[in-house]
C-alpha cells in the first residue's frame, strides 16, 4: 500500500521548472498529472484523517470503559464493533483510492501514447522531407558536377581520334573510374603543359572532394537510412502498444484510426464503464479474483508502456549521436577552406539537413524529462 507521505514526495517530482518552453504538450501533460494526482491525494487525506480520528476516539473510549467498574459488556462490545466499522470504511477508502489513482494513471498512459505517436510521425516527416539521399548522391560522385562533366568534355576533346576512349555507359557511372579515367586523360591528351594544368586545376577540388568524401558520404546515407527503418519499427510498435493497452477497456479501433477519426471520446467512456465495474466489484467479496485480474489489466498495461517509453528514448538519444558523427565528418573535410569557392550547394543544404536534425532530436522530439525514475514515479507514484 502506498504511503501518504510517500505520494507527497512523489509530487514534488514533478516540478516543470527545468522543461524547455517549447514543449508545451509536455509541460501540460505533467502539470495535468500533477493537479489529478494532488487532488485525489487532497480528499483521500481528509477522509482518511477524520477516520483515523473517530478510531483513536474509539480506542481511548475503549480503554477508559475497560478501566470503569460500571461499564458494561455491551457497551464495550458496541464500541469494538464501531471500531471495527471505522477499519472496514479505511479499507475501503485506501481501495477507492488505490482505483482512482489507477484510473489517472491509465488515462495519463493514453495520453502519453498520443504524444509518443505524435512525436514518431513527426519523426517519419523529418526523415522523408530530408533531402540527404538526393545531396549524397550528388556530392559522392563527381558526374554529377556540371564543372566536372565540362572539363571532361575537354579532356576527350584534346585526346585525340587516335587516343579517344570512350568509356562503356556502366563504367561512365563509377566514380572512382571516372575519376581515374579523366586524370589519365589529362596527362596523355593532345595540348600544352599549362593547358593540361588548368584543366586539372578546374577539376582539382571536385575530385579531392569526392575522393575524400564518397565513403563517408555514403556512411551518413546508410545510417540515415537505418535510422528511418528503426522508426518505422517505433511507429508500428506504437500502433501495437496502443491496440494491447486499450483492449482492455475493450477499444479495438486501431491508434491510426482512432487519431483520424478523433474518436478519443469512446475511449474515454469504455474506461469509465470499466472503473464503474471495478468499483461495483470491489463490494463483493465474492468477486476478489475478478478485481484482481482487473487492476492487473491495467497495471501490466502501464508496464509495456514504461517498456515502450524506454525503447522510444533510447532511440532519440542514438539519432542525435548518429546526427552528431555526421555533423563531426563534415566539418572535417580537409580541404573545405581551400575549396569552399567550388563545393556544391548541396554540401551546405546536407550540413544544415544535419544540423537541423540534431536540434529537433535534442528538442523536439526528446522527452528527456520522463525517462527512467521519473517516468516510473510519474506512472506509479513511490512505493515502500
């Protein structure tokens, strides 16, 4: 059972002082929680110290009876029995308690499932809107530069009829071929050592550049890409989640449709049927086993969310380490200051892709302030 003075710590666990402004849903979610959970607390202390009162009241009645020579059986028997009247109400109480604390809990579940969607599908538009595939491709092969076409074009020009090689179509798409082929053509063409020289020079930064980068280029594609199929994986076990957690009120329209259809409302009323009949329970001793697989019900499912919230964390704390290591590689292209004149467009727009990204996974879609303990105090409140 969980202690009062134990809950009142609990609430000083959520002071929203250190969130950031920015995340308004998340300040008003703990703030919410926080007025329930003091509000119940609130009438459960009252109640339950008017009790405790009439029983120290009964027990010093009791004594004082016990020690009179004019008390009769009755009267002491009558006053154990209100005694014992007074413990069954505590009980009692401590259950509604107990019941309602529950039921917040579960709604705050729900709630947090809608953020945590929410926050995944923003993630899902961040990673389709990036233009990281389309810079990559550009930046990792030197074809893709008109300089480096034009100059090629010249190359072949000065080789000569007899010396011309044209390259088959497969390998005019490798870049290290191409690369390679043009370097060679500057060397052995037809023209002047100067001449040759500025051609080279034309092309210098676009193939360092590309000969540098393309590993790491094609590092952040596929990370990238790791990271977009992990949440993908999220989304999926959020709609998973959603349709174990709810199902126990017996809400089987799936998270997807639920959020289209806005169709919050039924949930909420399924739930309250649900309370009503734990509550109807709890007064019949018969049906202990049924109010115990009910309050399990609920418990497990704020357990798999705990678990959920978890993966979900770990998750954007990996995503901006990724975002920090790309951000790390493209600032340290050796030559960038050299060559910062002949660097593509789509360098800058991939390093502000980057940059970006490790804001929104430091901000936006961080729930930094609900992981672990607090999460769990959050969910559960302390126990003994």
């Amino acid at each position: 059972m969980k202690k009062i003075h134990l809950l009142i710590i609990f609430l000083s666990l959520l002071s929203i002082s250190n969130i950031r402004a920015n995340d308004t849903l998340l300040v008003q979610f703990l703030e919410e929680t926080r007025t329930e959970i003091s509000s119940i607390q609130d009438i459960w202390l009252n109640r339950i110290c008017d009790i405790k009162l009439e029983i120290n009241s009964a027990e010093q009645d009791i004594c004082k009876f016990q020690e009179s020579q004019f008390t009769s059986d009755r009267q002491i028997v009558n006053l154990l029995l209100q005694k014992e009247k007074l413990r069954t109400q505590l009980e009692n109480l401590e259950d509604d308690f107990q019941t309602e604390l529950s039921k917040v809990r579960y709604e705050k579940g729900i709630e947090l499932i809608k953020m945590l969607y929410e926050k995944i599908l923003g993630l899902d538009h961040h990673f389709t809107s990036l233009q990281t595939y389309q810079n990559v491709i550009m930046l990792s092969n030197p074809n893709t530069f008109p300089e480096f076409q034009s100059a090629k074009d010249v190359i072949n020009n000065r080789l000569g009829k007899k010396n011309a090689i044209q390259l088959p179509s497969l390998l005019e798409t490798n870049p290290y071929i191409s690369m390679t082929y043009s370097l060679v053509s500057t060397f052995f063409g037809n023209g002047e050592k100067k001449k040759k020289e500025a051609d080279l020079d034309k092309i210098a930064c676009i193939l360092d550049f590309t000969v540098r980068m393309n590993a790491d280029l094609n590092t952040i594609y596929y990370e990238t890409e790791f990271l977009k199929e992990h949440n993908r994986s999220l989304k999926a076990e959020c709609i998973e989640l959603f349709k174990d957690y709810s199902k126990v009120v017996s809400y089987h329209t799936t998270l997807p449709e639920c959020r289209k259809e806005d169709d919050w409302e039924q949930l909420d009323e399924l739930l309250e049927t649900y309370m009503r009949e734990l509550e109807s329970d709890l007064k019949d001793p018969s049906r202990t086993r049924k109010v115990y697989k009910m309050q399990v019900d609920l418990e497990f499912s704020i357990d798999r969310l705990l678990q959920f919230m978890e993966k979900y964390n770990a998750f954007i704390s990996q995503g901006e380490k990724y975002y920090q290591k790309f951000q790390t590689i493209l600032n340290n292209y050796t030559n960038e200051s050299v060559c910062q004149s002949q660097l593509p467009r789509q360098f800058t727009d991939l390093k502000k892709d980057i940059e970006m990204s490790i804001l929104k996974f430091n901000e936006a879609y961080n729930i930094s302030e609900l992981q672990g303990s607090k999460l769990k105090d959050l969910m559960y409140g302390l126990s003994e």
